[in-house]
C-alpha cells in the first residue's frame, strides 16, 4: 500500500523534525531517493521549492507526496509531516499551560530566553550570509533601507518585506 | 489590574494564518510578522507574554513557525482554533510549492531577486525584533521586580556564548548541551 508507505515514512520523520525540515534532510533522503519514492533532481528541485514558498519549509514533503501519488500522496504527505510534531507540541503545551503560573516553572522560562535569543541571533546572521549570497552591497543597501524605516516609521513588517523586495529588485536592474 | 484587552475569535486567528502563511516569503520575518499581528496591530498579547510564548514554542521539539502559531492559537482561541490556525499557515505555502513544481522557474533571476530582497529584510527585522527582547533578560518571576546585575550579566554573557558558538560551527545538541545546564546554575543560584 503506497499511501500507507508515505505517511509512515514523513509521519515517523516528523516526529524527530525539531527546528524545521534542515534537521531531517539526510533522513528525508534516504528514505524517499534511496526508497525509489523520489528521483535525486526531484528532491532537490522540491526542497528548492519548499524554501522559496511562504510558511514552514515542509512544504517541499508536499510536493514530493504529490510527485510520488497524486493528490492524494500530496494529501498523505501533509497530514503525515505535520501531525506527528503537532500532537507532541499539543500534549507539551497543555501541561505546561497548566503549570505556567508555578514560581519554579516560570523561572525555568526565564532561565531560557537568553539560550534562545542567542540561538535566533546566530542563525539569523548565519541566514544573513546565504541570503546575500555574491550582492554584498545589495544586501547592505536594502539591510539598512528596511532597517532605517522600520526604526523611523510605522510601517509593520509585511510592507517592509515588499520593500525590501522592490529595493533589491530595483538594485539588480541599476547595478 | 488588567483593562479590557481585545480577544480575538477563531476567525480573526484563522485569517492572521492564512496572511502570514500567504505572503511570508523568507523564513526570518515570520516571528516578526506574528509579533506584529498578535501584540502591535491588534494588542491581543502583550510584549511580556510574546516573550514567553516565544520561549517556550523555540524549546519544544516540532518545526519552530508551527510551534509559534500553535502555542499563539492554543492560548488566544483554544485548541480547535489552534489545529485551524495551523492548517491555515501550512496549506497555502504547499500548495503554491505543488502548483510551482510544473513549472519550476525558481532559479531565474527575476524570480530570486525579490525573494532574496525579502529574505535579506526578514533578516534585519528578526535582528531589530531581538534587540527589542534585550531588555527581557532582566525578568524575574515577579513583574514587579528586576533582576539582579550580576544575573543580567550572566544572561547577557550567555547569549552571546550561545550565539558565537553555533556561528563557529558548533553542533546544535553539543551547545544545547552546555547552555541548558549553565542556564539553569545561572537562574537558581540566583
């Protein structure tokens, strides 16, 4: 049974998918390329897609769903990637719903934010410097355009991203 | 204590999704561009409660955007709200990513110029978002009360130990593997 082989193999890697669809690549691809799911281009060409798309990067397990079953392989494959981490995210959240108003648990969440904020930090720099990629003064201009704005008026982030890429597009054709 | 905060319904929740889940191209914007919806556009949270649901949607296994949106969904419109709110933020990207695969034109220029020039500015937002959570180190469990300035140090040396180290190349697991026991030590010998 075809479907039922495509979602264990994206709900069991769902499951370990912490962080995002990076962390699971390689298991992502032994399963699907070496299982004969997916050609080695197709990969490719759907983790492409799943990084330029909007929303969460495990979009390209739809897509490759779809190439492996149709529609219905599509459908599989969405239910299967997300449901796994949903229902663990569910179960954590309701217990620590219930608990967040205990001092100690409270101070655990506090005791964190610095963990974070530096792991945020670090790969939003780390970002920086794929997303640049050659355009080193483009990246420099727009970064400080959208920075400049962002700081000085009310515009809300959705704008600044279609000015940013206005200014960056702009910037390519004068360049 | 608290004046009447706006609570949003299950469609309001359902219709944030679908926007950020339509148009947040770069993966770098979207915390912001959650951080916009819920506490400065509509004021359903404030500053202080973003800070901890985003805390805790970072720690807990699960892709982190989806864990953001289920937490944010979980405490503003329940658990019912919070599944919708998911499917609302993954459908669009899934299907836009089936609907491109016929045509794969991805690596054209015209096509990764804006892509990049949103990428580039979802960046800078994240980084100013964090700057403005700096303060947030100096928290203790009661609102009423700062942290002492040998904690907020420590809080401050410790995120950019964190940072430093996964820029230079150390494993995710090693780094947690460290920071969380510090972490800890750091808080409760407070």
């Amino acid at each position: 049974m075809k479907l039922l082989a495509l979602f264990w193999i994206f709900f069991r890697i769902g499951l370990v998918s912490f962080g995002g669809v990076f962390s699971v690549l390689p298991e992502l691809q032994r399963a699907l390329v070496d299982g004969g799911l997916v050609t080695p281009e197709g990969f490719i060409q759907a983790f492409v897609l799943g990084q330029v798309v909007p929303g969460p990067n495990m979009a390209m397990c739809t897509v490759i769903g779809w190439h492996a079953a149709g529609p219905a392989g599509a459908v599989v494959a969405f239910l299967g990637i997300y449901s796994g981490p949903v229902a663990m995210m569910g179960v954590a959240y309701a217990v620590y719903h219930r608990w967040r108003d205990v001092t100690w648990v409270r101070r655990l969440e506090l005791a964190m934010r610095p963990v974070v904020l530096g792991l945020l930090g670090a790969s939003a720099a780390s970002l920086m410097w794929t997303a640049a990629g050659t355009h080193h003064v483009l990246a420099l201009v727009v970064a400080v355009a959208v920075g400049v704005l962002a700081a000085k008026t009310r515009l809300g982030a959705l704008s600044l991203l279609f000015v940013g890429a206005a200014t960056w597009s702009l910037g390519q054709l004068v360049l | 204590m608290t004046s009447a905060r706006p609570v949003p319904t299950a469609t309001d929740w359902l219709r944030v999704n679908l926007t950020i889940g339509t148009l947040s191209f770069g993966s770098a914007s979207r915390i912001v561009l959650y951080e916009d919806a819920v506490v400065r556009d509509r004021g359903w949270l404030s500053a202080a409660e973003f800070d901890e649901v985003l805390t805790v949607a970072q720690l807990l296994p699960g892709p982190n955007l989806v864990n953001l949106s289920a937490y944010l969904g979980y405490r503003l419109v329940g658990v019912a709200g919070a599944l919708l709110g998911i499917v609302c933020l993954c459908l669009p990207g899934a299907v836009l990513a089936v609907a491109l695969s016929g045509l794969l034109a991805v690596d054209r220029p015209w096509v990764q110029a804006p892509l990049r020039g949103m990428a580039v500015s979802g960046i800078v937002l994240l980084l100013m978002f964090l700057w403005r959570r700096l303060p947030g180190l100096g928290s203790t469990a009661d609102p009423a009360v700062l942290a002492s300035t040998r904690v907020r140090v420590a809080r401050g040396v410790l995120l950019a130990a964190v940072a430093t180290a996964v820029l230079a190349g150390a494993s995710l697991f090693a780094v947690l593997a460290v920071a969380i026991p510090v972490a800890l030590v750091v808080e409760f010998t407070a």
